[in-house]
C-alpha cells in the first residue's frame, strides 16, 4: 500500500521535519498541495508544539504530522501533546520510542521513525509501529552512514515479512528518484531540501537562493569526528567547523562555533556564518516555486516513467 491511500492523501510524499523551518503554517501549506505536511519540533517546548498543531489544524482539514526527536528535554509532555491532540502521524528521531507507541496510536496516531541502519529497523519493527523512515547520507541535517540505494532496499525486505511500509528519504527530488524509491521497496518518499525551494517555505530569501545556486558537490558533512554528523551547504562556517575538527579542537570550542547557526540561517539569511542544512540533491533543483508544482512536477516525470515502462 502507497503511503497516500495509508493516509488518504493525494501523493505518497511526506515532509521532512526540519527543525525551525516546519511550523505549523507551512505543515498544513504542504498538506493543502496534496502531501503531508510534518511540524519540525526540533527547537520547542510541548506548550510550543501544541500552539504549532493547532494552527496547522485552523490552516487544513488534511492530515499533517509531527516529527519528534526524542533527545528533546521535553518529550514526554511534547509526546503527550501530540497524543492528546490526535495528531495523525508522528515521525521519530535520536531515540527509541518504545515508552510512546501505544498512547499514540490509541489516540489514532500512526507512528514512523526515522531509521540509518537495517538492526535499528529490525529492533523498532517489534514495538507494533505503522511505518519505517528509511533516510540515506544523502539528505540535509543529521546524517548516518549508509546511501538511500543501499538503506531502503535493505530495510524494506527486513520488514516485508510483518507488512510495515518503508519510506525513502534522502537524495529525493524528481520523478526518476521517486520511480526508483519504489523500485527499492519503498511505498513513498520523504522530502525535505526540495521544499526549502517552496515559496511557502518560511526560511529567508538569502538560504533559497543558497540552495539554488548549490552544485553537485556543494554540501559537507560537519561533526563526523565527533559522531554528530550534518550536512549542510559549503560555507565559511562549515568549512571552519570541519578544519577544527580534523585539527582535534575541543568539543566545546566546536559547540560555540555552531552555536545558534541555524537560526542564523532560517531567519537572519546569513549564508556566511549560518548552518544552511541541505541535501546532496541541492544541485538537482534551481527555481523557487510553489509547493504544489513541486509536487506536479515530481508525479508528472514519475508517470512518464512508468509509462514507459523504464
């Protein structure tokens, strides 16, 4: 089953959750273009989060969820928020959700982490969840290791057994990827640096036109020393955070280097000194649109595919 007729929305995509971009408004403006919209509650607090919900639901009457990270020192009222509020997915990050699964889904919530690796996968799929996020090194933020090509594959036909459809993400922004996501076992995609490019988008001009003019080799991966791995787009600051870590500087002077760099990024625009977290296929897109063409674009070249027969 594709992730749209799961859902019952009109195209099997699902917003990647990025912290300090997805709010409330441009979750429900994603699910109002026929995907579904995802809050990024990277940054807040459960009281936070529930003001985020509840405008996405004065915004659309379509599903949306919210993409939790469970190292967040509020979780458990934020996981409480998203189970009182019947939200219809969350997605999960940066720990295991075992302790939330079920007051989440007797509140209708289907859950889906986020998964880097085929034993993370095999050890959530035991705990009754609805879906696996499969995300390669290929997509923008926090990273893993293994390639979209080489993930999703492998996660789907660990859980094929028990029914539970996975979601490719990472390195996804035209119909051919989404045409080979499917190929690879995957009942849908996960997108996120291809809706920063969305008018919708709430993050300053100066980050869009960054991701514009991205080429193919024009993101880094900053924190793979230290075992927090981001990409983001070459800049002075990512360049410099690299340099140091491969110099052995101490952990705290790496902090201080990053500290505050997204928000630098999603509301000063300071394409310098900001973390533009973004994805390899930054130098696959070029023109700021709306998230509905986004999306017509996408299904458009997928069905001349398989049309095809390709």
């Amino acid at each position: 089953m594709k992730i749209n007729e799961l859902f019952g929305i009109e195209y099997p995509v699902i917003q990647g959750g990025m912290a300090n971009i997805a709010t409330g408004e441009f979750a429900a403006e994603i699910s109002n273009a026929g995907a579904m919209g995802i809050i990024g509650s990277g940054g807040m607090d459960a009281d936070t989060l529930r003001k985020h919900i509840r405008k996405a639901k004065s915004l659309t009457n379509k599903p949306f969820g919210v993409n939790l990270m469970l190292m967040n020192p509020d979780t458990e009222n934020m996981a409480k928020v998203i189970s009182e509020e019947r939200v219809p997915l969350v997605t999960t990050g940066a720990g295991n959700p075992s302790v939330y699964v079920k007051k989440w889904k007797d509140a209708g919530t289907k859950v889906f982490p986020v998964v880097s690796s085929v034993a993370l996968a095999r050890r959530l799929a035991r705990l009754g969840i609805d879906g696996l996020i499969a995300e390669g090194c290929e997509s923008g933020g926090h990273v893993g290791e293994l390639t979209t090509m080489v993930l999703v594959p492998q996660v789907a036909d660990a859980v094929q057994a028990l029914g539970i459809p996975v979601v490719a993400a990472g390195g996804i922004a035209t119909g051919r990827q989404l045409a080979a996501a499917f190929i690879l076992g995957a009942s849908g995609v996960q997108i996120g640096t291809a809706f920063l490019l969305s008018e919708e988008c709430p993050i300053h001009e100066s980050y869009k036109n960054a991701v514009v003019k991205a080429k193919d080799n024009g993101t880094i991966v900053t924190g793979r020393i230290t075992g927090h791995p981001v990409r983001a787009l070459k800049n002075p600051l990512s360049r410099e955070y690299v340099r140091e870590e491969s110099r052995g500087a101490d952990p705290m002077v790496l902090e201080r280097i990053m500290l505050g760099a997204l928000r630098r990024a999603v509301f000063d625009g300071d394409v310098k000194r900001g973390s533009l977290m973004a994805g390899q296929v930054s130098g696959m897109i070029g023109d700021i649109r709306p998230a509905r063409m986004i999306l017509e674009q996408l299904m458009r070249e997928y069905e001349e595919i398989r049309t095809k027969g390709i």
